[in-house]
C-alpha cells in the first residue's frame, strides 16, 4: 500500500475553500480515501460551528502548551488567534493510504512544504477583489471593520499563489469543485502511487 497524499488548500478568507472542500468531502468520497485535518484554534466559534468538528477550540495557554511539545505539524498566527494542525492525526492516516486535505494559509503551507516535499499545494482565489468583498458581507458572520480588515490582506495573500502546484478560480462553483476533484484523483494514477499495485498484480521483476 502507497502512502496518501498531502494536499494543502489555501485561499483568501471569503474565497470559497471551505464551501469547496465540504462539498468534495460529501458529494465524492464515497471510497472514503479523502480525509479533512481538524484544526486546533483559539478563536471562538461561529454560530453552527461544532467542537471537534469544525476545529478543535482550545485556549490560548493550551495552544502554546501544544506547541512546546512539538505536536503540531504546522501552525501560524492569524488575527490575532493560533491555528494548527495535529501532528500524530495527519501521519497515522497517511500511512494507512489516506489522501489528506490541510485547510490552511500560506504561511502554513510554507511550513509543511520544509517537512514533506510530496505535498501538493492547492490554491483558491475568488473572481475579483469586489466579488470577494460580497461574499464577506453576505457571510454575515464578520464586523465590517473585520471584514475591512480581510480585504486588506487579501492582496498579500494571494500574492503567494505561485507557491502552489495547482491555482483554481472560484468564479463557478461546480465548475471549481471539478477542477478540486480532477487534481485529487490525478494524483492517486501517478506511476509512483501504483507501482506497488502493478508490480505485485503483473509479478514484474526490474533487471
């Protein structure tokens, strides 16, 4: 068995990645191959957001206990709230074959990339900086001076898009979440994925 793949999703707050990724989760892992790293946090939770679902919420003490203790795979400081992903949970799947999706910024990303080469970046960026700041405030879930706050670092968000292997533009959402699926099964046929597969079926032995 080859081990899963790592996929970082990136994008600018408002840009879709979360909608995107649960839409993939729900409509196309019926193979149950994919899994989503929950995040540990210290922001508080919005409204309909679950414990231990949607992120794990700790305090910012135990955050910067967790992080003494290297368990985080990768974490970051954004507005002012720690954000982190669970070292010992990402591995244990990887290693059983498991494709696993990280939800997180740029700076995490840079992260990750340092400790695993293999991982693939995915990058989403909405249509225009004025659909962005639409759907911030349709959201409804942000202060205007925090969604004035978003915006004016979405710019040097996106910036780092080259930093990724694949950019999606979340002009069509149907359309967006293709392109989100095409790259998780075109990296499950790549020849280093199966080699073990075609080896051990077609008994191939290599001079």
């Amino acid at each position: 068995m080859s081990k899963g793949t790592l996929f970082i999703v990136s994008a600018p707050s408002g840009a879709g990645k979360s909608s995107l990724i649960d839409a993939l989760l729900k409509r196309f892992n019926l193979d149950d191959k994919l899994r989503l790293s929950v995040s540990h946090t210290t922001r508080a939770p919005r409204p309909g957001e679950v414990d231990h679902v949607a992120y794990h919420f700790v305090s910012h003490t135990e955050f910067e206990e967790l992080i003494a203790r290297n368990a985080f795979y990768e974490w970051a400081k954004v507005f002012d709230n720690y954000y982190g992903t669970s070292r010992e949970i990402v591995e244990k799947w990887l290693d059983v074959g498991k494709d696993v999706l990280l939800d997180i910024d740029w700076q995490g990303a840079r992260q990750i990339r340092k400790q695993t080469p293999g991982a693939k970046g995915i990058f989403i960026v909405p249509p225009s900086l004025q659909e962005l700041n639409n759907r911030l405030v349709k959201r409804a879930t942000d202060a205007p001076e925090v969604i004035e706050k978003r915006m004016s670092k979405a710019i040097g968000e996106i910036i780092h898009y080259d930093e990724y292997d694949y950019t999606i533009v979340n002009d069509d959402f149907d359309e967006a979440l293709l392109n989100l699926r095409s790259i998780i099964l075109s990296n499950r046929v790549t020849s280093d994925k199966q080699a073990s597969n075609v080896i051990e079926k077609f008994d191939l032995k290599k001079d």
